[in-house]
C-alpha cells in the first residue's frame, strides 16, 4: 500500500499546495477589544456589530482568527483557571464542550471559519455549548484579564480550505496558543 510512488505523489501535492499558499493573498483585517465586563454577563452586539457587518459584505469569505488577552494575572494562572471549570463540567456531566488545553499562553485560541460572527459567540460562551470551543465566560472571572482582543482576517471566497488550513496551521505554530489544536477537524 505505501509505496515510494505514493511518496514521491504526496511530495508533489505537498509543493502545489506550497505553491497555492505563496500565491494567496490576505484581504482586509479587523480587531476587535472587548473589557470582561463586556462579554461575561452577556453577548457584546453592540462591541461586535462593525466586525460582523464587515464579514457579512463578501458572502462566502473565509477568516482567520486570533483571540489573545492583556492581564494581570501570568498564562498559567489563566490556565490553571481554564483547567478547573473543564473538570467541573466534566463533573457535572454537562453538555459544555470545552476545547483543549495545550499550553500555558497570552494567545488563547487560533482558528478559522466561515460564519466568523457564530465563531465568536461560540467561544465567549453565549451560543451553542455543545460546540468545541473556549466557552469564555465559563471560566474567565472579571479580574481574570484586562481585555480581550480578536484578531480576524479576511480570505476570499476562493481560498480553498486546505490552503486556509496551512496558513491557520503555520499561524498556529507560531503563535502556540493556550487552547485548541493544531489541524483540521
């Protein structure tokens, strides 16, 4: 089954998508900052309505996203935070599907999507709990972090996902955030 044909084919496919990554351009970006007091208690429409009217201009864009925070408090205390509320859900039986711990990191999460404003939701915690995601609010305290900042950039509609995937792939690598994985599903 593997043989050096196959391997010499998964090399030229390995160079084309090389070759598709070089040639894909980044569209526009935004960023959004959020204050705990905007978000844990409830979803901030209000914060996020420029971010979501803009993704919303090109129908079918594809997005990269970073979520990464200012605080007081060191990564591993926020880590060691993350940690508890999963084992407490975990516990309870609960539906909430929290996303993997990986290391101790100012960034939190990077991701990508194509419906960037349900992302969002998902990871602050107000949609969708059973969704693989941050579920912010479950676990972040008001004096947990000074703020939340999202990163997002925009690809066209073209941009195939598997190119999208090694750029969120490489960004991921350099980043080394606190949450998530490396990959695709």
């Amino acid at each position: 089954m593997l043989t050096d044909k196959l391997i010499e084919e998964c090399g030229q496919a390995i160079m084309t998508l090389a070759q598709e990554v070089a040639s894909t351009k980044v569209g526009d970006s935004k960023s959004v900052i959020l204050l705990p007091s905007e978000f844990l208690t409830s979803y901030p429409d209000t914060k996020l309505k420029s971010l979501i009217d803009w993704s919303k201009e090109s129908p079918k864009s594809k997005f990269i996203y970073v979520f990464s925070v200012q605080s007081e408090r060191t990564p591993e205390e926020l880590l060691v935070l993350f940690r508890e509320a999963k084992r407490n859900e975990k516990q309870k039986s609960g539906k909430r599907s929290f996303a993997r711990d990986i290391q101790a990191s100012k960034t939190l999460y990077v991701g990508s999507s194509s419906s960037i404003g349900t992302r969002i939701g998902q990871h602050l915690g107000h949609k969708n709990e059973t969704v693989y995601s941050m579920q912010l609010r479950h676990w972040l305290k008001p004096d947990s972090v000074t703020s939340l900042k999202i990163d997002v950039w925009k690809f066209s509609s073209d941009t195939s996902q598997s190119v999208l995937q090694a750029i969120e792939d490489h960004l991921w690598s350099r980043a080394q955030p606190m949450l998530g994985k490396q990959g695709g599903k």
